[in-house]
C-alpha cells in the first residue's frame, strides 16, 4: 500500500514520467519502493479488481451449488420416508376399509 504523501505526489505526474523518474535514479530508498509499488497499482489494479470479482462469483456459485446439494439430499430422505410410511399405512388402510365394508 502506498503512503499518502507519495501518492499525492504520484498523482500529479503520468505513470510515463514517473517510469523514467526511477529510471534515471531520481528517487531512491523507500520513495523508489513506494514508486514501485505505486506504478504495479496502477498497472495492475483492473485485473486484479477483475479476479477479485471473479473469485467472488465462483464462491457464490459453489454456495448456491452447495445448498442445491443439500436440498436435494432433504427431498430424497423425505421422499424415502414418505415411501416408508405409505408402506405401512396401506396394509392398514386396506384392513381398515375391509372391515367397514364387511360389516
């Protein structure tokens, strides 16, 4: 991250004049590295904001993939239930209606 007092300074100049600042030697020591550091920034920013973005929406599809996941595994326990009880409940149903008609 660049220090406010070198970016001010950097702001006012084009990333060509200060290419050739620190390649002429003007600035040294920890302005060069913040020089440095300021023109990756610039350079590099956009795609980086890009695979930022990017790395977002893919953990935002994973999240909707995971819970879709989850969903499904929900309907199969209740649908395997349900086909438990309808089972269950047939015989007895049946048993249940044979008796009320029979009588």
């Amino acid at each position: 991250m660049v220090r406010d007092r070198y970016r001010a300074e950097f702001d006012k100049l084009s990333l060509d004049d200060l290419r050739k600042r620190i390649s002429v030697g003007l600035y040294n020591g920890e302005k060069h590295d913040q020089a440095i550091i300021y023109l990756d920034e610039k350079d590099h920013g956009e795609a980086r904001e890009f695979n930022r973005e990017t790395l977002s929406l893919m953990r935002l599809q994973t999240d909707v993939a995971r819970s879709a996941n989850r969903a499904a595994w929900i309907a199969a326990i209740t649908a395997i239930i349900a086909a438990a009880i309808a089972t269950y409940s047939i015989p007895s149903f049946q048993t249940w209606l044979w008796r009320l008609f029979s009588s």
